[in-house]
C-alpha cells in the first residue's frame, strides 16, 4: 500500500509541471505578410531573421532562463548526468592510417573534451601527441575538423572551426618538428585539401567579413592553389565558373601526382560535373562529364584510364573505365555492373578495388581485380555497419572499423591479399552490450511500401505498450541511416526503453530510386513513412502514443515539425533538433540556397504549393493539443540558420493554449553539429531524455 502511493506521488509530482501552461516571453508580432503568387502568408516572427538585434538577444535570453527553470525541476537529471558521464568516461580511438613511416591516429582518455591526435613509428612504436586541439582554445571553443599531409610526408594541413560555424580556417605544421608554419587561410566552406608538390588545391569564397558572416548567402566558390610559405593574397586562381555562382569546386589530386581532378557540384543535389588537368604536361583543364544528369565519383586512375563510380541509367551504381580524353558514353566499359544491392563506397587500394554495399542498410563487402573480378567477399564480425577501407594505392592492407547500435567502434586489420582480418582494438566500455538486442523489421508505409525500422532493447522487454519509445528518423539528401553505435541511447535502454530507427524514403538506403521518392514533390511519402512507423510500434505493442518520443536533427528535424502538425495525437514527446522548419525562405540564408533542389523552392508556383502543405511553421494551428515539444538549436549554425527554430518556437509558443511545455534550448558556440564536445554533448543527451521522461510521468535511476 505504501509502495503504491509512494508511485503515485511520484507521477504527479513529475506531471505538476503540466497542469497549467507555461509563462512564455511576449514575442512582439509585426503586420508582415509574404504574398506567394496570391497566397498571402502571414510572417510576424520575420524580425527574428535578424538574430542579432538586440530584441532577438532579449527574447534568446528570456527562453534560456525559462528552459533552464524548467529543467532544474526535474528530480532525476543531475543523476542522468551522472550516468552518462559515467558511461562516456571510457578510452575510444579511430583506426589508424598510415603516412609514410608513421601511423596516425586519434584517441580520447574519456572525458577530454575534444579527441587528441597521435603518430607512431609503425604499428608497435610509441605513440606521442601529434596535435592537441584541446590546446587551441582557453575554452574549448576551436574545433578540429580535418588534416591532410603532403606527398613527401613533411607536412601536415589542418581545419579548425570556431565556435562551431561551417566557415574553416587552414593551417600548416612541419610533421617532423610539430611546429607550426605561417600558412594562414581563411573564408573556406565544404572544401578539402589536396597536395600536389609544395603546395594543396583548395576552394574558397568571397571573404564574409562582419557581424552577420554566420547568416549572409555563400556563393561564388573558387579552387585555388596555395604555395607554402606565400601569403592567401598570391594564391593561384585555378578555376571558376562566374556564369554558375552556385556551383562549388573539390579539387583532388591523385596518388601519383599526374592528375588533378576537379568535382564541380551544384547545390545539395549529388549530380555533378567532373573536370580533369594532367599535371605532368600541365594541359588545359578538360571536362570528362559536362551535364548534371546522374553522380559521377573519381576512384583511380588506371594507365591513363580513369575508374568512375556512377549511378548513370543505374540507380544503386556501377564502376566504368573511361578514356578522360574521349570520355563518350559509347566507350564506356563496365568493371563493376550495378546489382540489387547499392553500391556505398569504392577503394582501390593495394591493387584492387574494396566495394561496399548496402542489403537493408547493412554493410556488406567484396573484393574485385581492378578489371571488374570478384575475388572474394569479406567476412565482417556481423550484421552491422563497416567503414573505412581506404589507404594509398599500393598500401597491402587497410583498417576499417565495425559497429552496431550497442557495439562500439571496433578496429579490424585487413590483409588485402590473404583476404583476412584481425582485431585490432576494441572498447573497453562499462556496459553490458550482451543484455540487448538489436532487430531489423519491415513495415508497410501509407501505399504499401516496404521499409525497414530497427528496433533496440532489452532482452525479456515485455511488449505492453507501456515502453518509454523514442523514435528516429531522417529521410533526406540521399543520406543512409544506418546500425552505428549511439551512446545517447544506453540510459534509455538501461531504464526499460527502446529505439527505434526508421530507414525513410528521400534516403540512401535503396539508392536513387528511394531517394527521389521522398524528395519535392514527393516529401509527403518521408512524412506517411515515419508516421506508419510510429504506428507500427504501436500496434506491436512496443509502446503506445502517451510513451511515444520522436527525435530528428536538420532535415530530420523538418520531419519532427511536420509530423507533429500532423499527427500530434500520435507522440507524447516531440525533439526538432537544428530542423528546417521554414520552408518558405530557408533558401535566403548561408547555404540554404543548395537544398532547392531537394526540397524545391517557394519563388517556383507549383513548389509553393507543396512547401506550404507541410511546412513546420506555416502548418501550426490553434486549438490543437501538441505534444510536449523541446526544440534545439545553436547560436553559431550557419547551415540551418538558427532563426527558424527562433520563428517555430514563438510561433508554437503564442498558438497552444494547452499544458504541455514548448521549450527552447540554444547551445553557445556550437555550429550544426560542429563544436559539440564531451561536456556540451552530455549536457544536450542528458537534456533530451530527461524531458521525454518527465513528459511521460517516468523516472530514471
């Protein structure tokens, strides 16, 4: 009886919070209204586009105050980030690769906020500290994001971000002496670095000076070549495209320095152009594939042939042998014929070609010659997703690293030649990865489409409906969701919960075929897709609508806000993290401009109308019972522009009249995704799953 009434209490002291609304800043509404080829939009919250205004900081400052307010109420959530600390605290590495006479790798002890780099002399030398970037910031704020080393291996490029903005910052470091050079570049977005002789291939845009550098529209990319030791100013201008400012330039030279190869894309959509200089007799830049009609991707050179992967008249892929000089289609020849399983990755190394496909999202592999043979198939520890298996041309063998939902990064050695692999290393995490299982179901969406959902918990889990749920997804930009370890999961699984992980159309996973399927005008299929999902766990039992949490982050945060218009009677929680919400405008602002061809855009008439039907902010209504929603955001995210989640929020905040809290949370000094370290990380986790459990009347720990 005490026991009884002790539960009781608990559950309405964790549901107090939700008998009476929450006191919201007053976020002033402008008379502005966009007219849309005769459709007038009302748009009160534009003010907010300005994220820098002093009214915007106001509004910024009040929501943090009443979301932290909020959060110091629940019981559990120093005890959840006790846990997660816990857990976090365990030594983790990447696989290592190989430059020259040493290995690189990097390596966290645990709780370092960002990972440090290491380099040996061979696999059993000792290892020593390459580059600390815990070193390059007082507080943590200057992110790593890339390195690449010259030929000769003496030097060694890097990226850095601050404060987790897209835009990056070059530096070069004598890999001998670890001293730094005074190589400085800056006003680079989504580029890499290619040696080629004293010097790398880089793209770069106009400079983005002033306040408003994480908003203003980035156009007019340019391949460069910087020459050590000379300043930015005297970089070589390598190519352009004035006519096309969309366009963007990837510059890679190959293994044996006689090429430069040149991936000119345009916008998020993955066809592309591809161009090619012979650097021996320095020819004229010549283009191989001059129509955005399918993707084409360099993968060696082969005798002065060039081996592409393309989904051209072959949606899940195929790798030809092309003539760079008379690259015709009726010359092509196919090494690699596409098959029912879509071709993810291709490495030549080692004097073959390491292929990796996806079945239902799972990672298989096999070996073929360079003329298109199959030698074998590699055994990999299980059902699950493998990566990796890059190197140079005539490396013997490769790392690659396996994981699963519960299985942290494991190290694998593989002898190219003798087709076997080695462990490597392994984690030593403080879990219990044998008391859960993983699964991979098939549901049937609104038309009937088969789609797959993986499905984690514990062993013996009963299926009562009553399982604390959360429910992911993406569906977008052609991008994969696949098994991969997510630490952010195991408190949930430890407290009788389970996740869930829908493979969406507008994905990867089938190939282009699936991704045009939930793409335009076609979004409405990602939408149905992740509403049958949620329906499918319910109706298995899994969970019931009052247990049900959705989560989804950029693309996947525009699924969170639309489903929750649409079906808000379906979830108890709601997680929009960085999402896309504005679909009217998000082409205004930093990159956005490149998702037209993804989602379409609000200027084409027939695009306006789809837009509108599903669009998070313009769908919001009065009068309907949402569910708790907890939405995130960065204030340094010049991807996702931070306001419309600033606009989703007021708007959301001003139209429910209901009990269930609307909160904001904004990260400082965190980009999309970039500059999230240990501690932020913890934080944000922590956060989530104590708002999902406290909205569902639940403790933890």
């Amino acid at each position: 009886m005490k026991t009884a009434l002790k539960v009781f209490l608990i559950l309405l002291a964790f549901n107090f919070v939700s008998f009476a609304q929450l006191k919201y800043p007053k976020a002033h509404k402008d008379n502005i209204v966009d007219n849309y080829f005769g459709t007038k939009v009302p748009a009160p919250y534009q003010w907010m586009e300005n994220i820098n205004s002093k009214a915007v900081r106001t509004w910024i400052n009040e929501e943090k105050k009443i979301t932290e307010n909020y959060f110091s109420k629940i019981p559990f959530r120093n005890k959840l980030k006790k846990r997660f600390t816990q857990l976090w605290n365990y030594e983790r590495y990447s696989a290592p690769r190989k430059e020259g006479k040493y290995y690189f790798f990097s390596k966290n002890n645990g709780l370092q906020e960002q990972s440090v780099v290491y380099y040996q002399k061979g696999l059993n030398g000792k290892a020593k500290i390459f580059l600390d970037p815990n070193t390059l910031s007082k507080n943590n704020t200057v992110t790593l994001m890339g390195m690449s080393f010259s030929k000769d291996y003496k030097y060694c490029s890097y990226s850095i971000s601050r404060g987790g903005s897209d835009w990056r910052e070059f530096y070069v470091m004598n890999v001998a002496t670890r001293k730094k050079l005074k190589d400085h570049l800056q006003w680079i977005k989504f580029s890499g670095m290619s040696w080629y002789k004293h010097g790398f291939y880089y793209s770069r845009y106009p400079s983005a000076k002033g306040k408003n550098r994480l908003k203003i529209k980035v156009e007019n990319q340019k391949l460069y070549y910087h020459k050590l030791g000379q300043p930015q100013s005297k970089d070589v201008l390598v190519y352009q495209d004035s006519k096309h400012p969309q366009r963007g330039f990837d510059g890679y030279v190959t293994d044996d320095q006689k090429y430069l190869i040149i991936n000119i894309w345009e916008g998020a959509s993955n066809n592309n152009l591809l161009a090619f200089q012979n650097l021996q007799t320095k020819s004229k830049i010549k283009m191989i594939f001059n129509k955005l009609e399918a993707q084409y991707s360099f993968v060696d050179d082969n005798n002065g042939k060039f081996l592409i992967l393309t989904n051209f008249k072959a949606p899940n892929f195929k790798v030809i042998l092309i003539d760079p000089l008379d690259p015709q289609k009726k010359n092509w020849k196919t090494i690699i014929p596409e098959s029912k399983n879509v071709i993810n990755n291709v490495s030549s190394v080692g004097g073959k070609l390491i292929v990796s496909y996806l079945k239902d999202a799972n990672t298989e592999v096999t070996v073929f010659t360079l003329n298109g043979k199959k030698l074998y198939d590699v055994k990999l520890p299980g059902i699950g997703t493998a990566s990796g298996f890059t190197g140079h041309k005539n490396d013997k063998e490769v790392f690659y690293t396996f994981t699963t939902f519960t299985v942290p990064p494991t190290i694998y050695r593989y002898n190219i030649a003798k087709n076997k692999s080695v462990l490597f290393r392994k984690s030593d995490l403080k879990f219990d990865i044998n008391n859960y299982i993983t699964k991979e179901v098939f549901y049937k969406s609104k038309d009937g489409t088969r789609v797959p959902l993986f499905i984690v918990h514990k062993k013996g889990l009963k299926l009562n409906g009553e399982n604390p749920t959360m429910l992911y997804g993406y569906g977008g930009f052609d991008i994969s969701m696949r098994p991969a370890f997510r630490l952010s999961i195991l408190p949930l699984l430890e407290n009788g919960g389970i996740y869930a992980m829908a493979c969406l159309r507008g994905g990867g996973e089938y190939g282009e075929k699936w991704h045009k399927a939930g793409m335009l005008g076609n979004k409405q299929n990602v939408f149905n897709d992740f509403i049958w999902a949620a329906k499918y766990l319910i109706a298995h039992k899994y969970t019931s609508p009052k247990r049900l949490a959705i989560y989804g982050a950029s693309n996947g945060g525009l699924l969170i806000g639309a489903v929750t218009n649409q079906r808000p009677d379906l979830f108890r929680v709601a997680i929009p993290e960085m999402g896309v919400l504005d679909m009217l405008r998000f082409q205004k602002f930093t990159i956005g401009w490149a998702w037209v061809s993804e989602y379409g855009s609000s200027a084409d008439k027939k695009q306006f109308e789809y837009l509108y039907k599903y669009s998070p902010l313009q769908n919001i209504r009065s009068g309907v019972n949402y569910p708790a929603v907890l939405v995130i955001t960065a204030d340094h995210d010049d991807r996702v522009f931070p306001a419309h989640s600033f606009k989703y929020t007021a708007t959301l905040q001003a139209k429910y009249k209901g009990k269930n809290p609307i909160l904001i949370k904004i990260e400082t000094n965190v980009g999309h995704g970039t500059g999230t370290n240990t501690t932020k990380a913890i934080n944000i986790y922590s956060d989530i799953l104590a708002f999902m459990f406290y909205n569902m009347g639940l403790s933890m720990y």
